[in-house]
C-alpha cells in the first residue's frame, strides 16, 4: 500500500464517519422536534379539557361583552337587566306556586 491509497481510505472513512454523524445529528433534531410539537399538542388538549378553565375564559369573555354592551347603550341593558329579573321572578313564583299545589 502507498501514501495515496491510505490517504484515500482515510477519506473515505472519514467521509462515513461525517455522514453517519450528520445523519445521527439529524435524528436528534427530528426527534427534539418531534417532542416540542408532541408537547404543544398535549398543552393545547390539556387546555381545551380543562373544563373548569373553560367555563373561566367563558365567564370573563361574557363579563367584558356585557360591560361593553352596558357602556355603549346604557338604557338597553337596564331594560334587559329588567327582563331578566322579571323572568326569573316569574320562575320562581310559578315554581313554588306548583310545589304548594
């Protein structure tokens, strides 16, 4: 064997030795990639569940719509306020009326 051919062993060797490397360093960053987005899927099912946490975002959306609604047309949301507390008067006088019957 001369210099040249254990030159070009040597490359080729190293050449293997660099793609299996690169190819090593790739899986490692799919599969980094790969948990990241496996978390994110779990953290957004995980919000989406929580039940209690979503009946929270509800309740508040609802309160900053209604503050809203009662800044821009104050007389509108007096007479709802109204309705309301007469359906739910209304409600209860039926329902205790049919419980004493």
């Amino acid at each position: 064997m001369t210099a040249a051919t254990d030159a070009r062993n040597l490359s080729k060797r190293d050449t293997a030795t660099r793609e299996r490397n690169l190819t090593r360093l790739q899986a490692k960053v799919a599969s980094q990639r790969a948990r990241a987005d496996f978390a994110a899927t779990l953290n957004a099912l995980e919000d989406k569940l929580n039940v209690p946490k979503q009946v929270g975002i509800r309740t508040e959306r609802a309160k900053v719509r209604l503050r809203r609604f009662a800044d821009e047309q104050p007389v509108a949301a007096i007479a709802a306020a109204v309705g309301v507390v007469a359906a739910v008067g209304v409600t209860v006088w039926l329902v205790v009326r049919a419980n004493l019957d």
